[in-house]
C-alpha cells in the first residue's frame, strides 16, 4: 500500500514484559523476512518504540492531565479486594461488571492523602453514559456497542504505567498510523479507544481491521497457553517425580515448578522449552520459534499464515513473498475463523523445500542445525548440500538432520533401534549378509556413489535376494536404524573406513544374540 511498518512494543504490563520476550519478537519478525522500517534497533522519527520508554519521557502524562482537567477521567483509590467484590456482586445478579462512577470525582487534596497512605491510585475514563459508539471496520462493516454497557475503565494504572487501551491510541495518534490491523479478539476494545480518541480530539480515526481468530484442531482458539499446558499435563502424569531435575534444567526453583504445575504462574517460554526437552515432551508449535525449530522454513510459514483468513482470489496456495504482496487486499479478509491445519502447513513445507533456491535453502538449514544444536554443524557446506539432495521429498529441516546425523555422530554414539535389529540383523541371514557387504566393500577401490550401489546390487543377484536384504543390514550397522538418506549415498558420504569400522562393531556387538 505504499506505508511504513512500525514496529512497536506494548510493553505497559511490566508482569508480562520480560526482553526475552521483547527480543524474540524482533529475532521472528527477522527470521520471517518481514523487516520493520522503524522501531527499535532501527529507529526512525516517531520513536522512542517501547511504550515503557514513551512513559519515561512522560509523553503520556499530558494527555492524562488533559482528560482529568476537562473532567472526562478522574482519580479511583479502590483495592483489587474491592473491585473483586464487585464483579462478585455482579455475577450473582448474572450481569456483565460496569464499574459504577463516583457523583463527585476526587479532588487532588483526596488523591495527595490516597498516596500517602500507600494506596492504590488509578485514574478512569469517564465514558458518555448514553449513546452508540459505532465501530467501521474494514472486514465486518459497521459494529455498534452501547456506551452505557462499556463502563469507565483505567487509562493510569497504580504503579504509574498507562494501560494498552490509553496508550495505544497516543501512540497512534503521535506515530500518524492510518491502519490498525488485529484479531477479532481485539474488536471489544475499539469502542472504548474510539471514545478516547474524540476525547482527546485527535480527529480522524485510523482504519480498523479486524482479522478472523485462528483455532486449533481442537476447536478452540489457537494460543500461547498450549505449550505449557501440554508440559503441565506431562508432569502430573509423572506423579510429581524429579522436580528437583526438571527445575534445574528449566533454570528454575523447585517451587516455581511446582507452582506452575499448580496452575499459579507460568514461566517464560524458554524455561518451558529446556523442561520439556529434559523430560522428553513434545509441545505443540505454537510461537514462530517453535516452528523454527521444528524445521520449518520462513518462507513456508508466511506463505501458510497469509492464508489464514485472507485469499488471493484464485485457486494459488504455493507462493512467494512478493507474490502475496502483489496479490493482497485487505477486502479480501473473510470473517470466519480459520483452521490451523498443520497436515496442510506440512504439505506447504515439504513444497518450499522442493521449489527454493538451493544456496538459500542450505542457508537455512545451517541456521536450523545451530538452534538445535545439531552435532552436524561441524559439517562443511559441501557435505550438508549432499544431504539436502539425498533427502528429496523431505518434510522438514528436522526431518534431513534426523535422517543425516549418523554421518558426523562418534561411532559410540550410534543408538541401535531394537526393533531394526532383531527384525533385520538377527532374523536370517542378515548378520551374514553384512559380513558378505563388508567384504565386498573392503576391496572396492573406487568409493562412489554408482560404484556402491554396483556392488550392492551384484551381491543381492549373487545370493539371489533382493536389494533390501543386504542393504538393510547395512543400513543398521551404520546408522542404527531403517530410517536414513539413501543407502548409495550414506555409505559414500560416510566413507570406506569409517563404514567398516561401524559394520565391524555391529557385528561385534551382536554375533552373540544371532537366532540359530
């Protein structure tokens, strides 16, 4: 459309801010190719970008002040009991909680001695009491809400911060943003940040557009709590065992573990992560980092997140960035609710591992293998390019690390699969038919991919087998399992010696348990 993207960060609720978090908005937003042409670490003429540093340099305070001259908020010195209270009193009476506004607002005398006796001090926005706010939203049209049933509600918190509502509608105000693009969930606070906006008489209003939710297969909305809610689950199904472990490799208290396994605080992501991972959970991707980390690449995740609630208008699903700017419109938008169909976000993946540029692809992959911490990072980019190759049809960047670590594993850390040994190493012939891949291989002078594959497929006609019955056992003496790149380019990429050595120790290693 022409604009400037702001990256701006609502930092107002100091409980949930944390720069972990700060700063994992900002290495997404990056990893998702989508850059911001001003915010923080790029600056620009509206700045400063963290609402936290806005406050500092008091810019929300005279726009406070102006209200409370004008009469259109005032002071309030109720306690978290009393408003509790309240919306108790509310739900009795099976009506929505509106805070009840005082006849007579504090004077400054009041809120002076409300301080001074260590009490909560917040100020409110006094709402017209009568009237129809109407919403004009791009997607849904026209939405009206009764100014009676939104209630005063705070713009200054207790301990000096202004809320997301008061906030927001400064800053877009002061940054002359034209567009506010959010979820629906977000549709019940534009009334009330219409209101403030004329209050405050900032003029024309910006554009509102508020996008469908996304919903998980289960139903529900789509959402961050999954994450530790899957964890949670896993650790009372352990019976509370190893608390002491679990905590340690979060970097956590053993009362913090407990306390989240209670229900009573939720660490940050990261801490959730390294518990998980101790404790051998699978969490669902919910965050862009956990799809990072599951090997999906950027360009499939925007590609599947444009879809959600918005078409191009034909039948394209596979596209590139600069084909979804060139085709979007917000009109497009749809109201209903989009499914978060990870098969389909599977399938778009395993297409932009196929169609990408082959530099660019091996460049994400080294990236996915360092925030893994893949023992393949020692590999060089010829060799990692091999892989790539020999995985075609691949699913994920975790689905070619899975298939290729064998590769640059120590020969001691080769975990044998169970199953693929007794089925294929110790039933019949196969501990024998290694032996006889083993000769065979130690006299090849010539250790290429075709000359391999040569001596596999002449040694299967030899014993009158077919191919798998001598380039399975292989398969295991190398790699442990059943699963791995192609048998040809395994074995060539591995090596003469080092396949050798790792047939010599299977065969070692099991020659004792053989079935007769």
């Amino acid at each position: 459309m022409g604009g400037k993207f702001i990256l701006r960060i609502e930092d107002t609720d100091q409980k949930r801010n944390t720069p972990t978090a700060r700063q994992q908005v900002m290495d997404d937003l990056r990893w998702l190719g989508i850059e911001w042409d001003e915010g923080p670490e790029v600056g620009g003429a509206n700045g400063p970008y963290l609402q936290s540093e806005r406050k500092e340099k008091g810019i929300y305070d005279g726009y406070v002040k102006k209200l409370l001259d004008e009469q259109k908020a005032y002071y309030c010195f109720d306690t978290a009991e009393e408003l509790q209270v309240m919306r108790e009193e509310a739900e009795a009476q099976k009506k929505g909680f509106v805070y009840t506004r005082p006849e007579r607002f504090p004077d400054e005398k009041e809120v002076e001695k409300a301080k001074a006796g260590g009490g909560p001090v917040t100020v409110r926005f006094a709402v017209p009491e009568k009237g129809t706010v109407v919403v004009r939203d791009v997607v849904r049209g026209e939405v009206s809400f009764d100014s009676g049933e939104i209630g005063d509600f705070i713009i200054l918190k207790s301990d000096g911060f202004p809320t997301y509502n008061f906030a927001c509608v400064v800053d877009d105000y002061l940054m002359k943003v034209t567009h506010v693009i959010r979820g629906q969930e977000h549709l019940m606070n534009t009334p009330g940040q219409q209101l403030l906006w004329e209050a405050l008489g900032f003029g024309e209003l910006p554009n509102y557009v508020h996008m469908s939710v996304t919903v998980s297969e289960s139903g529900g909305k789509l959402s961050k709590r999954e994450r530790p809610t899957a964890l949670r689950k896993a650790i009372k199904a352990m019976g509370g065992a190893g608390l002491k472990k679990l905590a340690e490799a979060g970097g956590a208290t053993v009362e913090e573990v407990k306390g989240f396994v209670e229900g009573k605080a939720t660490p940050d992501m990261p801490i959730v992560d390294s518990m998980a991972k101790y404790a051998g959970v699978e969490l669902p991707e919910i965050n862009v980092v956990d799809f990072f980390r599951s090997g999906y690449l950027p360009e499939t995740m925007v590609n599947f997140l444009s879809l959600l609630g918005w078409n191009p208008g034909d039948k394209r699903e596979i596209m590139t960035a600069a084909e979804l700017t060139e085709a979007f419109d917000l009109t497009r938008l749809t109201k209903s609710n989009s499914l978060f169909d990870r098969d389909k976000l599977i399938a778009f993946n395993t297409e932009h591992i196929k169609v990408i540029e082959g530099e660019r692809l091996l460049g994400h992959f080294k990236d996915y293998l360092k925030v893994v911490e893949s023992p393949l990072v020692a590999a060089d980019d010829k060799l990692l390019s091999k892989m790539i190759r020999a995985c075609e049809g691949a699913r994920t960047l975790a689905d070619i690390e899975r298939k290729s670590r064998f590769i640059v594993l120590a020969d001691e850390r080769i975990e044998y699969d169970e199953k693929a040994v007794k089925k294929v190493l110790l039933k019949g012939e196969g501990l024998e038919a290694l032996r006889a891949v083993r000769e065979k291989l130690s006299e090849m002078e010539e250790f290429t991919h075709k000359a391999i594959e040569d001596m596999l497929r002449g040694l299967a006609e030899e014993r009158g087998v077919g191919l798998g019955k001598v380039a399975q056992p292989l398969r295991v003496a190398i790699c442990g399992t059943t699963i791995s790149l192609p048998i040809f380019e395994s074995v060539e990429m591995l090596a003469k010696e080092n396949t050798l050595r790792r047939i010599d120790n299977t065969i070692e290693k099991f020659e004792t348990r053989a079935e007769i």
